[in-house]
C-alpha cells in the first residue's frame, strides 16, 4: 500500500506561488490563467481561489515575495560587510544569482508594468522601497552611489529581459561592461 503525505496549506501555497511565478512572467496579471496555475500546481481552480482570494491577489503574493526573496539575497550577501564592500556583494550575488533567472526578472518586469493598478503599485513600491532602504543603510553610501547601483540593476534586469547572450549585440556588450565597471 502506498502511503502519500498531505501537503499543508502552506506547502501548497507555497507550490502554488513557484508555478504562478512562471505564468505571470510569461502572460503578465492580465493574462494569465489561473486555470493553467492550478494545472501546473496539481489542484483545482477553485483551491487556487480558496488560498488567494483572486487572480490579482496571487499577483501581488508572487511579486512580493520576488522583492523579499531579493532583499534575502541581498542580506546574505553583505553580511559581515559594510560600505562600498558591502555594496560590491550585493551587486555580485545580484548578477550571480538573479540575473541568470530569466523568469524572476521577467516577473518583475510584469509587476512594473502592472503598477498602473492601486494595489500592485502599493505593493511593488513598498518591496522597492524596503530594497532601497536596506541597500543604503548597510552600505551607508551617498544617494548618486545607491541610485547609480539601482540604476545598473534595472539595466541588466532589461538586458536578461531581452534574451540578450554576451557576443549577440556589440552594444549590449558595451552597457554590460559598463555595468561590470567598478
């Protein structure tokens, strides 16, 4: 006889969240379907509804944890660093990390573009924000510093949005040097 183990409510959101993040970076809030999510995460439609509420509140679960999971990274990286150290780590684990996941950055294209909507606008500001913030205080760099740090990231979030590999475009090459550039 073949024992399973039932996933809790929390695995399953959880389960939910992984999948939700692929579709909506694909097809954005508007188009994705939460029917294709529950498909993809082993339950019914309804069930997504049951741990969600709605489509957009799954939207805004995913984007805030893709903000949380960055500021995780962030933290990891600069541990036991401060300054310009402290924001070289950060820029480091950032494009060793997450700039190879194609999808997380794709997500988070989605979430800027669907930032006209109230409540995903509160919610993407508010993970920026808390980005911002801790990027500051544990490099405690002047504003031009941190801005030009953001600056590159969101330049290298729309290179990997584009698909583009080193040597494909010549002035790809270019901003890519630029952005390695200490």
């Amino acid at each position: 006889m073949t024992v399973s183990t039932r996933k809790t409510a929390e695995e399953r959101r959880e389960a939910v969240l992984d999948v939700a993040l692929e579709e909506f970076a694909l097809r954005g809030l508007d188009g994705a379907s939460t029917e294709a999510i529950a498909a993809a995460a082993g339950i019914s439609q309804p069930y997504v509804f049951r741990l969600f509420g709605t489509k957009k509140d799954l939207f805004k679960a995913v984007v805030a944890r893709c903000f949380r999971q960055t500021l995780e990274l962030f933290q990891r990286a600069a541990e036991g660093e401060r300054g310009e150290a402290a924001l070289h780590a950060m820029g480091r684990a950032y494009t060793e990390q997450l700039l190879p996941d194609r999808t997380r950055l794709l997500a988070q294209m989605q979430a800027y573009a669907a930032s006209d909507d109230p409540e995903v606008r509160e919610v993407v500001r508010n993970g920026y924000g808390d980005l911002v913030a801790y990027v500051e205080r544990v490099s405690g760099r002047p504003a031009d510093e941190i801005s030009r740090f953001f600056a590159k990231g969101m330049l290298l979030n729309v290179i990997a949005a584009m698909g583009l590999d080193a040597g494909e475009e010549p002035w790809a090459d270019r901003l890519l040097a630029g952005c390695k550039e200490e």
